[in-house]
C-alpha cells in the first residue's frame, strides 16, 4: 500500500490510522466525538502524541460517549487535569467539554 510522506513508517499506530482511518468516511456520532476530542488535543502537538494517549482518552471521556461527556462538571475537570494520561490542558479539556 502506498502511504502519504507523513507516515512515520516506524510507529504501529500510525500505520495502522492512515491505512484503516485516515481519509474513510465516517457517519458514526460517537466516532465523530472521539476524533473531536482528539484533534482538539492535538493543536500544537504531534499526531503521534495523541495516538499514543488514544487508550487513554477513550478512558478518561467515557468511552468517547458524548451525553455523559456533557454531563461533566468542574470537579471532573479537576479530575482530568491530573491524569497524566491525556493531554493535562485546562483549555482543550474544557472545550471539549462545554
């Protein structure tokens, strides 16, 4: 299969989003949710650097399960703040959130 440039043909995940992810039509609302959060964590980071915090995002956010990521409160936020497993920024966290 020919891969786009960006493709670090060293990582797994990588690999394994271009070739089963990336360009694919998506009409799923908790996968659309799901890659809200990500690419929100994303901005000002590497593509790498949320892929290998994916598991734990899918944790953190329920599942990716927007209706419960709606109910989340200030308390949650302070909860999500020092879990080391996702990206700890108070703003991203908060706009995927409110």
């Amino acid at each position: 299969m020919k891969r786009c440039e960006w493709v670090k043909t060293s990582n797994k995940e990588y690999i394994n989003y271009h070739d089963k992810e990336w360009g694919i039509k998506v009409h799923n609302d908790k996968k659309l949710f799901e890659m809200l959060i990500l690419e929100g964590a994303q901005a000002g980071l590497s593509w790498a650097t949320i892929l290998k915090k994916r598991k734990n995002y899918k944790k953190a956010f329920n599942n990716f399960n927007p209706k419960k990521v709606a109910k989340y409160d200030d308390k949650k936020i302070e909860e999500l703040l020092k879990n080391k497993g996702i990206v700890r920024n108070k703003l991203k966290i908060k706009s995927t959130i409110q």
